[in-house]
C-alpha cells in the first residue's frame, strides 16, 4: 500500500470529502495529452463505463448502463432531475436532512419540476418510515432522490430502509452517492436504485473534472426528450456514448479521464469496495477516538457515523477554528469548516489516499495544539 509523502510538490493532505489526496501514479497518469476523437482515448471511456457498471451490479451488468459527464458531481445530479423527470405528470420528492439534499430541491424548482422537500433535522438520519408516509400521501409523486452520505454532517442514511420504502410506493428511486460510491459497498439491483450519480474525485480517488450516472437502461431509455438542459441531457450523452463507442457529445476531461482509469486501477489492486471501506472506516474510528482524547466530541451519535467525514463540536465558547485550520495547515493537513448554522463545527474527512499512520501523526498534533493552547 502507498503512503502519501507530504513533499514541496504535495505539502499537506487533505482531510476532505472530495477533493482529495490521491497517489503520485494518479497524478502522473494525467502528464500525456489525448485527442477525444482518438480510438484508445474513447475505448478507455468504455472501459471506464463497464468497470463502474460492474462496480455498482456486479451479477447484473446487462441492466445497468454509465454515463460520464463533465463538471462537478451537481452537474450530473442535474442532469439525472432534469432527464428523468417527464415534462408533464413528473413530481420529485427528496428527503433532505443536509445541504446537498436541499440542492437537489433547489435545482428541482430550477429546472420547473414539480418537488416536495421531505425535511429531517440535519442532526439526524433520515427516517425511512417517515418518508414513505410522505410518498403515499401524495400520489402524484412519481420519483424520490435520497442524499446516501450527507456530508453537511457525516451522516450515513439508511439506504437500504429507504429504498425499500421507495420501491414499496413503485417510484424511481434516485440516489446521490456522490461522496459513499467506491468506498461503501451497495448494489443498485439488490437495492433497487434506477439512478446513482457519483464524482471522479470521491471514493474512486480520482480528480475533480466529471461526475457519473449509473442507470437502469429501461429507465434512461424512455428518458429521450425531457431534459431541460441542451449540454445536462443525459439522454443525449448516453446515446452518443452508446453509438459512437465512446464519444462524449462536446469535449471531455481527457487528462481528469485518463487518472480516473489508474484510479480504478488502484482500487482493484488495494482488494476493491470492501477493502477500502475498510480502511476508510479504520481510519474514521482512529479519528474519533483520538480526538476525544484531546477533548473534542463528536456532532452525532456513533450510530451514523460515516467512513467518509465526521463533524467535530468546537471544544469551547472561545474556540478559534482559524486558528486551528491554519496551524493544522502548517503542519500538513487541511481540514473543513462546519456547514451547520445550528451548532458550530468542523469537520475532518478519512477518505483518499490517507492511512493510519496519517491518522495517527494528525491526532499527535491536534493534542500538542490543545494542551499548548490550555497553557496559555
């Protein structure tokens, strides 16, 4: 297993949800061009697309299709609202119990869909039961999104208690695993998920510069026409993809493709989902532990915890996160502030290219911090 050495070229590490710390051969995959009319070029977009696919069901492959899309990871939550909902007699429901669900309702009245926001507290899980209630209260909702890790907290949902409820109301179930996709094992064909959106620089451990859409072909196949959005038509990019081998319709983050293709190489070579999973939990639960003995506490309950980040409450009244953030900083790693009005928090993520030891040096400093920092 490689270990990130922090050098003059990579002076810290990044203890975030995404961007994140990948490997130096990830880094070096991007150092040649490539043409995206270009054979090889287009047959590595297929090999990516099948590999994920067997990623997201492996034992049914032939159901299930990927679509690669340029921009961030909201750029392809977007293009899935605005393609898979009809232009008429298509209703969303998102339960939100984050930021990222309430961007998904956001971008729903955007785009002129019809939307209910099923909201939770954002201290707490989404509750399965609860949103089920919703879906059969309103029959004319004909698809549910979900936020699977909601990184406004660290919270994990319960996605196999909301899928069920959404398959026992017959919806088409949408499911952002943008920050959980390649380090949380799930099966979209066990779970019954009709489309799972994801990022090149999350869990994969690629960079930033495309997001992915994981469909059910029988679902995206009936899509053709109701995208709001001429370049967020997933449809489009799907049947481009499908016919010409490979082809994106407008021009594509070659060198951001080419690292994603080693990334996923990595992944295989460190033993796959499950064994990354379980590096990413290692190093979460080494975090806590560590940094309650230093004397911070956790925003949530063990419970729903997250692998991927986990929100920290400031210490005391006067807590400096600034302070904190730059003097981590200065010492090689980079935290990110708390997205909650509510409470005040920080947060430390535990996925990329970090390890235990990484684990371990952090905790070393952010104790040496707090006991200098109680003897002044």
């Amino acid at each position: 297993m490689l270990t990130v050495k922090k050098t003059s070229n990579n002076p810290y590490l990044l203890l975030t949800p995404g961007p994140l710390t990948t490997t130096d051969t990830v880094k070096q995959a991007m150092l040649k061009d490539w043409c995206t009319w270009d054979d090889e070029y287009n047959a590595l977009v297929n090999s990516i697309r099948h590999r994920l696919v067997r990623l997201a069901a492996p034992e049914h492959t032939e159901e299930y299709t990927a679509v690669l899309m340029q921009g961030s990871g909201s750029f392809s939550v977007e293009a899935v609202l605005g393609t898979a909902l009809p232009r008429q007699g298509g209703k969303l429901a998102v339960a939100v119990n984050g930021a990222y669900g309430e961007r998904m309702v956001e971008m729903a009245k955007v785009l002129g869909i019809p939307v209910t926001a099923v909201r939770f507290d954002e201290r707490e899980a989404v509750c399965p039961a609860v949103f089920e209630e919703a879906l059969m209260k309103d029959p004319s909702i004909t698809h549910a999104a979900i936020v699977h890790c909601e990184t406004t907290t660290g919270i994990l949902n319960p996605l196999q208690g909301l899928s069920d409820a959404v398959r026992h109301q017959g919806k088409t179930l949408i499911v952002d695993a943008m920050s959980s996709f390649g380090g949380v094992p799930l099966d979209m064909h066990e779970l019954g998920i009709d489309y799972l959106i994801s990022s090149s620089n999350k869990c994969i451990q690629g960079v930033p510069g495309f997001g992915f859409v994981l469909a059910r072909i029988s679902c995206l196949a009936a899509c053709k026409g109701n995208a709001r959005s001429l370049s967020l038509d997933l449809y489009d990019q799907w049947d481009i993809m499908e016919r010409m081998n490979g082809k994106w319709r407008y021009t594509s983050p070659t060198h951001v493709v080419r690292a994603f293709d080693q990334a996923l190489i990595e992944l295989e070579e460190e033993g796959g989902v499950n064994s990354r999973y379980h590096r990413y939990r290692g190093n979460q639960q080494q975090l806590v532990q560590g940094m309650k003995e230093a004397g911070f506490s956790t925003l949530l309950p063990e419970e729903w915890h997250s692998p991927i980040i986990t929100s920290f409450r400031y210490p005391e009244d006067d807590f400096s996160f600034s302070e904190f953030y730059s003097r981590l900083k200065a010492e090689g790693f980079v935290l990110y502030p708390g997205k909650l009005t509510s409470v005040p928090t920080f947060r430390i993520g535990t996925i990329g290219d970090v390890h235990a030891s990484d684990m371990e040096e952090l905790i070393g400093i952010v104790k040496r911090l707090k006991a200098a920092n109680g003897e002044k």
